[in-house]
C-alpha cells in the first residue's frame, strides 16, 4: 500500500482536516490544527507530505521518527501539529486496512467507556452557575469554566472576588458531586496566582487548569503550597521532551496534552505513560473537531491514567458548525450518563461525511482569537 495524496480542508468553525488517500482506496482522516494558525499547519502539512508520497502508510512509527528527527528543526505547536493530524490519519488507514479498531492495535482498550465534560460559559464567565445546571440535566457529571477574565500582574482583589463568587455559584447550583475544572487559561500571573488558588480551595474542584502559563511552570512551587486543589496542565506542551521538564518537577498533577498538538496518537500514548510513572492523571484536551475526538478516544481506551475527556459539543466557539455536523454516523459520540464510549469500528472509529466537509472548506474561516487589552491600554494575556 501507498501513500498517493495529502489534501487538508479548512472547515468552520475553526478546524482543519486532513485527508490522507492510498493506491488501495482506504483514505485515513486527520486533524492538524492550532487554533488560529490554520493555514499555517496546513503549510507545514504540505511540506511534510513532500517526504509521505509514495511511502507505506502502515510505518506509522517510523514516519512519526522521520518526520520529527529528519527536518533538523523540530517541535513547537505549528509542526507538532502537523505531524498529529498525520499521525492520526496514518492509524486511522492502519486500523481500517486491518479491520481493527486503532485501540486494539495499541494493546486493546483497558476500559469500555470515559467520563467526559462540558464547557460552561464563555471567554468571560457570566451565568456560568444556569449554564452548569443545563448542562448536569443533560447528564454530564463535570465541566469546566474560566476562572478569571483578564488579570495584570498584580490585580485588585475584587477581581479575585468576583472569580470566586462566580466558582461558588456553579458549586452551589450543582451540588456537591458534580466535578469542576476551572481553567485559568494562562491569564493569571504568579502574584495573582496563588492568591486566586488559595481563595478557591474550600470549592473542592477537579483541577485548577494553567494557573500559570507552561513556560512559567516553575511558578507552580509556590502555588502548591497553597492549595491542595489539583493542578492541571499541557494543553500547550508539544511532546515527551517538553512534558520531561514538568513531570520531573513534580508540581503537576494532572497533564492535558492535546493529540492534535502533541505529534497525534503516536506521541500522545508515550506522553501518557511517563506521567503513568510520575502517578500523574492525564485529561486529554480536545475543544476541536470530531477527528480529534475520536483520535483522543482511541487513547482513552489504552491510557490507564487518563480519567476524564474534553470535548467540545457546544462550546462557546462552536457557532457556525459543531462536531457531530461533520459525521455520517454522529451517534458515535451518543453521551450517556457523562460517559462517552470507546468508538469501535475500524480506525479511529469515525466515518466522516467527505461531501459535507467539502461543501463547508468552500466557506473555510479565519479564525482568530481576540485580543484583550488591560485598562491601562497594555496587551493582556487571553
Ligand atoms: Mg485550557
């Protein structure tokens, strides 16, 4: 079998897809995407591909080594990207040419089912507290909200106040049972950090998720002498290098790699397994597509530390398309009682409806996040 042609798709709201196709007929899917930087993956896919055309798609393992050790450059979320949309076509290709689910061939899956959760709120949490309370009476049993709009170095505590009157709410409205993420979403600096952290421990949450920014993960020494709230990150992390640091100095407890960002099923799974070693949970992130989700499922089934998937049915950026739009068969993803299934057919378990995908990258996008200013008129962290 042969590889014959990349083809990416620039879909709405904010995706992009890759299609991989073979001399045989079986085609793989796959989404390379960093939110914002859409045409910029699909650049980096096109190079890429130069190097695929040709090859078996089956090596799976040895295109993954070339395509991140033989470019001499290497790493960073533009071609780690890249790399995980092909990653996850070529398993979906494997997995469909042996008539097996991707999980079966990562050593069969070790459980039947995930626990998902639901975004509540928007970039700003407002109403946050009725949107938990929608989202539970649909059957999710956690979500996740900002905690903070933006926050200066060095703040008033009535912006402190505010975020935790709003977490307290949710709390409130949901009960004691229900999981709460709460994503600071890189907006807080250290000083804030651990004054919001501390502020938010009797809330019993799920996860504080970036209290800091990655690059500024050393911060976490001090933010977890304050809280015993576990501490949640990765979502901007790219691959096993960039997790060594953070596994290492063990101020995480939870680890959110993205299998879109951190080099696809491939690098996600040897990721997982070094935090299996730190005894470090993983979520993986996934406000993406519904490729990515079920990329993400597949290593849900294998990972025996990962506890709870993201998903983005309904998130707030979700406007002109949603996940299951996409899907000849959207009941895959049927959640029941705040667990998805593990997809079991062939690949990544997904048949994607190509004419509608097509018809959709007519209207493409370009998505961009916004840009916040703080009242001084200074650029803020969104
Ligand atoms: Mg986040």
């Amino acid at each position: 079998m042969k590889i014959t042609r990349l083809t990416t798709y620039t879909v709405p709201p904010r995706w992009l897809f890759l299609k991989i196709e073979t001399d045989e007929g079986i085609v793989g899917w796959g989404e390379p995407i960093v939110e914002g930087r859409a045409e910029s993956v699909a650049a980096a896919v096109a190079e890429l591909g130069d190097y695929l055309v040709g090859k078996d798609p089956r090596l799976v393992e040895d295109h993954w080594s070339v395509l991140y050790r033989a470019g001499f450059y290497r790493g960073g979320p533009i071609h780690m990207s890249a790399l995980a949309g092909i990653d996850q076509a070529l398993w979906d290709i494997k997995g469909k040419a042996l008539g097996v689910p991707v999980h079966a061939l990562l050593g069969g899956q070790v459980r039947e089912r995930i626990r998902v959760y639901s975004w509540i709120g928007g970039d700003r949490p407002a109403d946050t507290a009725h949107a938990a309370q929608e989202v539970v009476a649909r059957g999710f049993t956690a979500v996740k909200m900002n905690g903070t709009e933006e926050l200066q170095f060095v703040d008033s505590y009535a912006k402190i106040d505010a975020a935790v009157a709003n977490v307290a709410a949710v709390r409130e409205a949901v009960g004691p049972d229900i999981g709460i993420g709460v994503d600071f979403h890189g907006r807080v600096h250290k000083p804030m950090a651990k004054i919001l952290a501390k502020a938010l421990e009797p809330y019993r949450l799920m996860f504080i998720e970036e209290p800091v920014l990655s690059e500024n993960a050393e911060a976490l020494r001090d933010i977890r002498e304050h809280t015993s709230i576990p501490i949640a990150l990765g979502e901007r992390l790219y691959s096993r290098w960039d997790f060594k640091r953070v596994l290492h100095d063990g101020f995480v407890d939870i680890i959110q790699p993205d299998p879109s960002h951190s080099g696809g099923i491939t690098e996600t799974r040897k990721i997982a397994a070094m935090a299996e070693a730190y005894d470090v949970a993983v979520a993986l992130h996934c406000p993406l597509g519904p490729i990515a989700l079920a990329a993400n499922l597949q290593l849900d089934a294998v990972s025996y530390n990962a506890f709870i998937q993201e998903q983005s049915l309904g998130i707030h950026y979700n406007e002109s398309n949603d996940i299951l739009d996409y899907l000849a068969r959207p009941e895959v993803f049927a959640y029941r009682d705040g667990y998805v299934d593990i997809p079991q057919g062939p690949g990544l378990g997904i048949e994607i409806n190509e004419e509608y995908v097509i018809e959709r990258a007519k209207a493409g996008h370009r998505w961009r996040n916004p840009v916040w200013r703080h009242a001084d008129g200074s650029v803020a962290e969104w």
